[in-house]
C-alpha cells in the first residue's frame, strides 16, 4: 500500500516574527561557538521546558522542549543540563533572568520559551541568554504553526540557537529522502522513503513492486529523482513530493539503462549516466524534456556526477584508468582533470552546498570510507572506516554528512548514519527499519 | 566567550563481525531472476532446465572484470550452439556484481558483464534480436556471505531464457 499524506504543513506553515527589538549593549565578547576541527568539549546549555501558556499547549510545550534539546545534543557541539540542576524556575516568558543561577550550574547558554495555543494553531516563543555575558543573544523570536507541525516549529527554534552560537546555517528543519528496505539479503525488498532528518515522519513515497534506488531531492526540495526497475530495466524517475506521481524522466529507447541521476543547481535539469553496449557515460537534460547533451565520452564507466553550487563545475567518477577515482570537468563539458590522489579508489563524490569540499566514498585494502577533500582533491580527509559505507550526502550547511553503512555475512544490513566533517560524532539515524541512500534536502521552506 | 578547537579528525574504526559463509541462495539454480516454472525437465534437450543445468546458465568474473575467461568462453559457445538450435527461446543476460563495490558503479559493472556476454554470443552466431541485457549491480546477490566463497558466485552474468518469444 502506498502511503500518502500531506507533506506540507496546513495552511500557512511557519511564520516567524521578531518579539521584540534587540536589547542594544556594549558586548565585548559575545557567546560562540567556532567549529573549526571539531569541538572538544560540547557547549553546556539549559533548556527549561517551554511555558504553557494555556492548558491546550501543554503537551505541545513538553514535546517542543525535548525535540529542540535533541537537535542540539545531536550536532555533538552542546550538552544539555538537566533541568534537576536548575536553580531559578522559570515560571514567566517575560520574567528577568537570574543570571547567576544560571552561572553557577555552568550553563552558556539558556533558551527560554513558551507555547501558546490560539484557535487550533501553536505560537512558540523563544529568547536565548549568552549566561556569562548577562544578555540576549539575537532577538526573541515567534513562530506560528499548525499542531501538526509543532516538530518543525521546534526544529527551526533548534536552527535559530544553532545559528546563533555557532555562525552555521542551522540543519534541522530538513527532510531525507532515502530507500527503506526489508527482508533477506538475496530478496530484499525498496521503497523509497521520505523522514524528518532525526528520522520522525516517515513516509514511503512507493510500493515495494519495483526495485528503487538512490532517490536525490531537488535544490528546492519539492521534486525527487530515483532509478527504478518499474520497465523491467534500471530507469531514471521523477517525482513531485506534492503529488507522488512517478513519470519517466525521458522516453529512452529500449535497452538503455538510465541511472545515477541528480539534479543541477537552478533545479532545471538533471544529469545522469546512460548505459549504451556496456559502456555508461554521462548526460544532461532538462527536467522538462528536450534534447539530451552528452557530458562525457568514453569507453570506461563514467557516472555520479555532481554539480559545484555555482553550476560551474561537475565532479564525478571514471574508471578510465583502471579503478574508480574522481574527476572535475567543466559543467557543459571539455577535458576532465583527475582530483583524487590517494590510493585506493574514490567514488560517489558530492560537492558541499558550501562549495569548500567533496565528500567521496573510498576503498581501500578490503574497506570503505566517508572521507572529504578540497575541490582540487587536496586535504583528503577520511572520517568513517567500516566494512561498507558509502554514498554520502551533505547537510545544507555543508558540515555534516549522512551515509550508508552496511554490516557484513549472511545477516548483514544497511543503516543510515551521520558524521560530521571532522569525523566527529558518528551517529545512527533512526530510521523505522534496513535503509540506504540517503538524500539530505535543503531546509524546508 | 569564543571557543575554538583544532584537533586532528578522528578516524573511527567500526568492529564488524564476520559472519560464516552462507551457501545457497534463494534463486540458486532457478535460472536467474525471472525463471519461474515452465523449465520443462532436464531430460528434453529442448527445454529451459536442460539449457539451466546441462548447458549452463551463467558464467563467473574475477574481481572488477567484465572479461570472458577461457572457462566462459567455452560455456558462452555451448549456449550459442544451443540458442542457434533452439530457435523459439530468447534470452535476457542479467549482469551482476558482488557486494565489494559502491552502488552506481555496480549498476554500470553489471551491464557492462552483461554486455560482453551479449557481444560474445552474437560474434557466435546468436541473432541480437533474441538477445536483450539488464544489470542488477550489487542488488541481488545469490550467495549471502561476505567473503570470496560468496563473491565469486555473485560476480556473474545469468542468460535466463523465455520461451515462444523467438524471431
């Protein structure tokens, strides 16, 4: 059975608006939190749950709290004190803060907030306090929602306090697209599957009838691009997450395998790898139909691409040596130049939406890795080192990673990770079952 | 306050387990993914069976090699000399890879096994009508272990046969 639900919140989703003008005053040394090479010791933050304002925001305020905690103590960069440490109750939105109860437990950073319910709908209100500074940090802030959205009100809460500690582009008001997979190893079963990017919400956007695989979002979020064996060979679909309806990106004459598809930056066309007589090479389309240009050509395996944020450039793998290793070529063509050094082989690069790196696959005597490097193949990082990972997909803000790791023997199974770009905080996504691929979108909306 | 750090990243080595070889997968010996009833019985040289267990279905590739080796050179003849007598069948080849490789790659391996055995068996005769590929990469092992017992199993292009399709 197919699923379906709507993607979007009701009515207008989320509106924010300032509360109230920045308290202006002298700050010498403001709260922040660089992440450079990885933070050591995780910033301590206080978090008392949300004010209810009146009795039907009650649940909304408890749930709230605890997601907006979770996103922070997820990125690895905060830790949460529990609220039995606290001193001070926080018993009105507009109460002054006690700076120095909050000083002696150590907390940096506070996040006081109310929810309020108006006529079916929540308000969430929040401020953050810098604790040692004796200030606001950023201006209060409201957001105004439908209850069915009340987890993505707290996730741009979370992206708000990120942001503002950090300097980053918060992460969390995100969705992934992935392929939730069942049964036995030699008989698995792929649907293809949308979640919030902490794995709540989990939606299958297709049945298990046709195999799926490697599902990417558009640069807007509100398409989906696949390969599937709906005809009986490996074809590149496309998606509105509106409606859910498949259709074939392009009318390809019988025989051709069409796959490894994603999407170019403007989001009006999408690249993939066409098979012809064995031999696979790269092409352009537009999503909306139209000539096919050819991007590479030769007799070795070219596929992966990836654009550079400006659309400038295209990264992607060729086997034309030998093994697989990366190349960059200019996007309408011309002669591509080998980026990846190292030994082993490189596949599935992905250009950061920041432009600043690459993420890659890499094997290597019997393993795999997650690793990163500069768009001229210098600085090559490796973060993860297991049996099998591989296909990483990069978080908006460029800083963190989801991958696929997959166990090893007869009772092996895929799961999706996350890991951040210094190799910090390797974590599992929890997904409701075996899942693969993941795309990270941009944030929503 | 600022907070700045610089450490080296760290590479985390995750503890696999390795599991015992497993043999026999669920398709093993059904001729490939689509094989399913109407083989006939071995005994009549004519049918999908005797072609699947006495000809040979499918023929094996070293690691990352589309190449023909001797021994599927000399299986790929026995099926065109059967193909070539059995005119009513066609055959899709179905290219796949082991689980050692990333997924697109695969997809691209696959079809690239599937290939070379398409071309070897027109360049014996086999009409490329009756011929037709796909590749299931890394997609649907047969043998489930993680080491080269299972691998060199799955590294295989199948020539699954259907019947009354002929020229």
């Amino acid at each position: 059975m197919l699923t379906r639900r709507s993607l979007l919140l009701t009515g207008s989703a989320l509106a924010a608006t300032p509360l109230l003008p920045a308290r202006v005053r002298a700050q010498a040394v403001p709260l922040r939190l660089e992440i450079t090479e990885g933070v050591i010791e995780p910033l301590p933050f206080a978090l008392p749950t949300f004010i209810a304002r009146n009795g039907g925001a009650a649940d909304a305020a408890a749930d709230i709290s605890r997601v907006i905690a979770a996103d922070l103590r997820g990125t690895g960069l905060f830790r949460q004190i529990p609220e039995s440490a606290y001193i001070s109750t926080i018993t009105s939105f507009d109460a002054p803060i006690l700076y120095p109860d909050w000083q002696a437990i150590n907390a940096q950073a506070l996040i006081v907030g109310e929810v309020e319910e108006q006529g079916g709908r929540l308000v969430v209100r929040f401020r953050l306090f810098d604790v040692f500074s004796q200030q606001p940090l950023g201006e209060g802030l409201q957001f105004v929602g439908s209850r069915d959205g009340w987890r993505r009100m707290a996730h741009n809460v979370a992206d708000q306090v990120y942001e503002r500690i950090t300097g980053e582009t918060g992460y969390f008001d995100t969705r992934v697209v992935f392929v939730h997979e069942e049964g036995p190893k030699n008989a698995r079963l792929k649907r293809i599957a949308l979640m919030d990017y902490d794995g709540a919400n989990v939606q299958f956007l297709t049945d298990s009838r046709n195999l799926v695989l490697a599902p990417r979002f558009s640069p807007t979020g509100d398409r989906i691009i696949y390969t599937s064996y709906e005809s009986g060979q490996p074809r590149v679909y496309l998606m509105d997450v509106a409606n859910l309806q498949p259709r074939p990106l392009e009318a390809v004459s019988a025989g051709n395998m069409t796959f490894s598809p994603r999407f170019t930056p403007d989001g009006g066309s999408v690249v993939f790898s066409m098979e012809q007589g064995g031999n696979s090479d790269i092409y352009r389309v537009a999503v909306g139909g139209g000539a096919r240009t050819q991007l590479t050509n030769a007799p070795s395996i070219e596929t992966a691409p990836s654009f550079s944020p400006d659309g400038s450039r295209m990264v992607f793998e060729s086997d034309r040596t030998g093994g697989q290793q990366i190349y960059v070529m200019p996007a309408g063509g011309g002669e591509p130049a080998r980026i990846s050094r190292g030994t082993g082989r490189y596949g599935t690069p992905v250009w950061s939406p920041r432009g600043d790196y690459i993420a890659f696959t890499k094997q290597e005597a019997g393993r795999f890795h997650i690793g990163v490097m500069r768009t001229d193949g210098s600085e090559e990082r490796l973060l993860t080192a297991s049996f099998l990972d591989e296909g990483p997909t990069w978080a908006p803000n460029g800083r963190v990673l989801m991958f696929t790791r997959e166990t090893a023997g007869t009772d092996g199974a895929p799961a999706v990770y996350s890991v951040d770009i210094s190799g910090r905080n390797l974590q599992r996504v929890a997904t409701p079952g075996m899942a693969s691929d993941p795309s990270w979108s941009p944030r929503l909306p | 306050m600022t907070f700045r750090f610089r450490t080296a990243a760290l590479l985390l080595i995750a503890a696999i387990s390795v599991s015992a070889c497993a043999r026999g997968g669920l398709n093993d010996g059904a001729g490939g993914l689509n094989g399913q009833g109407g083989f006939g019985t071995a005994s009549d040289p004519t049918s999908i069976a005797f072609f699947n267990q006495s000809v040979g279905d499918r023929v094996l590739f070293a690691v990352d090699q589309s190449t023909l080796s001797v021994e599927a050179q000399s299986i790929l003849t026995a099926q065109a000399q059967w193909l070539m007598t059995n005119s009513e069948y066609r055959a899709l080849i179905e290219g796949h890879a082991d689980e050692q490789g990333t997924r697109e790659y695969n997809l691209a391996l696959g079809a690239r096994r599937a290939s070379a055995v398409r071309d070897f068996l027109v360049s014996q005769g086999v009409p490329d009508s009756r011929l037709s590929t796909v590749s299931y990469g890394k997609e649907r092992p047969i043998e489930i272990c993680s080491n080269e017992a299972c691998y060199s199993q799955n590294r295989r292009a199948v020539t699954v046969l259907s019947a009354g399709a002929g020229v």
